[in-house]
C-alpha cells in the first residue's frame, strides 16, 4: 500500500472508529443505565434488584473491555500516522487556528484518554460493582443494599458519560482537521 492509500484509509478510519466508539460508551449511559438503577422487572420498585442489574453490568463490563480499549487505540494510532505525515499548515476549527499535526496529535491524545478515566472510574465504581456482582454470583445478592447498588449504577453512568464526551471530542477534533 502506497502512502498516499495509506493516509486516505486512516483518514476514514481515525475518526470513523473514534466516533463508533464514543457511540458505544455514551449508548451504555443513555439506554443502559437508566434501566439497570432501576428494578427493570417492576414499575413500582425504583430500586435496582441485585439479581437482575448485576448479571447485566458484568455482561457490559466484559463486553465493553474487549472492544472499547482496542478500538481507542487503533484509533489513536491512525491519528498519529496522519500527524506524522501531515503538512505543516495551519488549520481553523471552530475559530481556532491550529496546526494540523497538533490538531491530529490531540485527537489521538483524546482518543485515547479513556484509559485514565476508566482508571478513575475502577476504584470509584467499578470495582465496587464487581464486587457486589460476585456477592450476587456466589448467591448472596440479599447482602447488597439496594440503595448502593443504584448509586454504584448512577456514578458509573456519568463518569461514562465523561468518558464517551472524551473520546466523541477526539473523533470530532480529528475529522475536523481532516475536512478543514
């Protein structure tokens, strides 16, 4: 493949992937969630039941790390390939003048920041939720408080919601660069 092919493909690729992957985070926020804070078997409980949201988070949990990790860096790493071979003109995204290397290093940058945020996120609220997911596995969901889990649920939510805004910026930052 010659370079020109080379940096036409990670042009649609860097932000393409970028973007579906913002869309997968921020669809387990805004459909996900609000269902598992909720007893989604019951419209008069709105408390979670360990039985029924658990089983779904450790589904989305390891779902989500076997997809969403590779998928920030692959697309970081077209970023950086069209930063690397990127003229040294200056670009205008939303007023701002910027190079366009830097423009496709911060998005690459940003493509990839979902690493320490989920670094944030595991003591705050994931872990705790994979702990009580084991208490449910091994039988003894009536030792979780309903009422943790569901904060557990709504923090995990909008710290996803941090995560996938990181990631859409890095896809909308690298795409406007590449129309600009």
């Amino acid at each position: 493949m010659d370079t020109s092919t080379a940096i036409s493909t990670a042009k649609v690729l860097g932000p393409t992937i970028s973007l579906a992957t913002a869309g997968m985070i921020l669809s387990i926020s805004a459909f996900s969630t609000p269902l598992l804070s909720s007893d989604a078997r019951s419209q008069s409980s709105e408390k979670p039941s360990p039985s029924s949201t658990l089983p779904a988070i450790r589904f989305i949990f390891s779902r989500g790390s076997h997809v969403i990790p590779e998928s920030a860096a692959v697309a970081a790493a077209n970023f950086g390939f069209l930063a690397y071979h990127a003229p040294s003109t200056v670009v205008n995204v939303l007023g701002m003048e910027i190079g366009s290397r830097a423009g496709f290093i911060a998005a690459g940058v940003l493509s990839m920041a979902i690493g320490p945020i989920t670094q944030i996120m595991l003591p705050i609220c994931n872990n705790p939720l994979r702990e009580m997911g084991e208490l449910e596995r091994q039988g003894r969901g009536s030792e979780i408080s309903e009422d943790d889990l569901k904060e557990m649920v709504q923090k995990f939510e909008w710290l996803n919601y941090v995560r996938g805004a990181v990631i859409l910026a890095g896809g909308m930052l690298g795409l406007a660069v590449i129309t600009a």
